[in-house]
C-alpha cells in the first residue's frame, strides 16, 4: 500500500517542520485514522517531496518532522492545455484526466462558442474548484507537481499567450489529414499548447486567428469527439509521440 500523499503551500514547509491545515485534516483524522508516529509524504507542488513523521493532530491542523527532503526538477517538455470553456461540470473531467497525464498547465479560455458565462465571482469559484480537483488528481497519480490553473482569459489574451511557445497544436476537427506524428517529425520543441474548443469548436475566425500566429492543425482521427474526450486524447497522443 503506498503511503498517504498530501499537497500543502510551500510556506507550510519549514526547516524541519511540515504543517497541514484545511480538509485534509479531516481526511488524515477521520478517514485514514492517522496518527501520531505514522508516516506520510507532503509535497509542495513545485517538486520538492518530504517524507514526514506526524508528531501533533488537532481538529485544525496536523504537523509533521521532516525525515527526508528530495527536489525533482520537471525535464519537460512542457505542455499547457488551452480549453475552451465547456458547460457544467466537463472541465473538472479534462482538468482531472489532464493532470494524471501530466500537463504542466492548465488555461481555461473564453471563445467564441463557449456557452458558458461567468461573471468574476464565478469565475473565481470555478479556478478555485479546478485548483482542487488538480490537488486531488496529483496526489492520486503520485505526481510531485500540480498543474497550474490560471485565471480564465478572454480569446485576445490566449493568443497573446500563445505566442510565447514552441509549438501551438491546434485539434480541430475539421482537419481530417495532418497528424501529431507528421508536426512533430524533426522538431524538438520544448514548450508546446495545446489547444482544444468548446462543444461546437472552434468558428472559422478563431482557426484563421489561430493559423495566423503559427498554430499547426492537427486532426483527431476521423470520429468527432466529446470535447472533455477530445483533450485528454490529444494531450495521450503528444505524450506519446514525445516519447518515441
């Protein structure tokens, strides 16, 4: 049985001390049965991975010595998923599936057929439900790193912020030839988006916007997928071909 994980902010590890506040307590208290003398890992979502012995539980927090401390620096590449916004609780599915895969972050983009309209306390609530849906994933898939989610931008900013990669691969399913293999054949890109659209797609108007800025179509293969199929698909079939 592999030992109990948790992800806590990098100020809640101090020289030889780990705290860990808020539900996980709950969780190590009344679910796992933790206590004083067991062990557990806590990472800090930026790599580092300490082994701790727990020597204090409360109802409020938990504290731990630190037996072991390790740093893994991600070698890359680095991948960003771009994803329009779909409706209901579809982007909890793809940021889940796209963390246990291994996605370094996480943009969550208005289009122009996103359905979805979120004011900014909503908007708020749901960066702040994905935040935790990450965590959670992460520490499932044993990951020592949690994809960031940023703030959800509008599509003017998401290409602005496009332009800072590699590699734009864009999944749309209108392009019915050009495969991942074929873009990737002789290049060895170090940060790549990949970008996917809401139910619906993307219109005509965002694919030439995309293409503009050196955005490569790519195609799915010849069925139409579900757009929280869609993304863990085309971040499964970029992990591969990077690693062949």
């Amino acid at each position: 049985m592999s030992r109990p994980r948790f992800f806590v902010s990098p100020d809640h590890i101090a020289e030889g001390k780990v705290e860990i506040i808020g539900e996980d307590v709950r969780h190590i208290k009344d679910v796992l049965r933790l206590k004083v003398g067991d062990v557990i890992t806590v990472c800090d979502g930026r790599g580092l991975e300490c082994l701790g012995r727990i020597v204090g539980v409360s109802d409020s927090r938990v504290e731990a010595r630190v037996l072991e401390r390790r740093f893994i620096e991600d070698a890359g590449p680095h991948i960003t998923l771009f994803q329009g916004i779909p409706k209901g609780t579809k982007m909890d599915s793809i940021v889940q599936k796209s963390t246990e895969l291994g996605v370094s972050r996480i943009v969550p983009v208005m289009t122009e057929r996103t359905v979805v309209r979120l004011d900014e306390r909503k908007r708020e609530s749901k960066v702040s439900r994905w935040r935790r849906v990450t965590l959670e994933a992460a520490k499932q898939s044993q990951r020592l790193t949690a994809p960031e989610i940023t703030e959800v931008v509008s599509w003017e900013r998401a290409l602005e912020l496009l332009l800072e990669f590699d590699l734009v691969l864009v999944f749309w399913e209108e392009e019915k030839e050009r495969s991942v293999r074929q873009i990737l054949q002789g290049i060895h890109p170090k940060s790549i988006a990949v970008v996917i659209g809401p139910e619906g797609g993307f219109s005509e108007g965002e694919v030439r916007a995309l293409k503009d800025i050196g955005g490569k179509l790519a195609t799915l293969g010849k069925y139409i997928l579900r757009t929280e199929t869609a993304s863990p698909v085309a971040l499964a079939i970029v992990l591969y071909e990077l690693s062949t």
